[in-house]
C-alpha cells in the first residue's frame, strides 16, 4: 500500500476518531494541532488505525511516534 492510500484511510480514521469531518493530516501533524486529542483520544486512535489496517503495533514503537509521518511510516512497514 502507498502512502498516498494510507493518508486516504488514515484521514478517514482520524475524522471518525475526532468526529471532525474537515480534519486534514500530513507528516507533520501532532497531537497539539488537533484540539481533542488527547491521552485517551490517542488510545483510540491507535485502535482503530489497527483495526483499519489489519495491523498490531509494537507498544515501544509506538512510543517514538511523534507525528503523523512517523505512524504513517509505521503502517507502511506493517502492512508490506
């Protein structure tokens, strides 16, 4: 899957997450630019971005995330 794919699937994620239809996401997009996200939004999120691409994350790579980017690195490798 390219990366394109995924920020399609992973915008769609992150509106149904964040009830927010006109969230837009790129690389650079952290937790601070998005008003509700937020300690347990994120747990959230990570589920779902889970269940969306049939995938499990390692909890330490996760851990090092810190932006959009880098989890859209980490689903590319994952879903390879």
């Amino acid at each position: 899957m390219n990366r394109e794919k995924i920020y399609e699937k992973l915008t769609e994620v992150f509106r149904d997450v964040f009830d927010e239809e006109d969230i837009t996401i790129s690389d650079g997009t952290t937790a601070a630019d998005i008003e509700d996200w937020d300690s347990l939004s994120h747990i959230t999120l990570l589920s779902s971005v889970e269940d969306e691409f049939g995938i499990k994350f390692d909890m330490k790579a996760v851990q090092g995330l810190k932006n959009v980017g880098a989890m859209v690195d980490l689903i590319e490798a994952s879903v390879k």
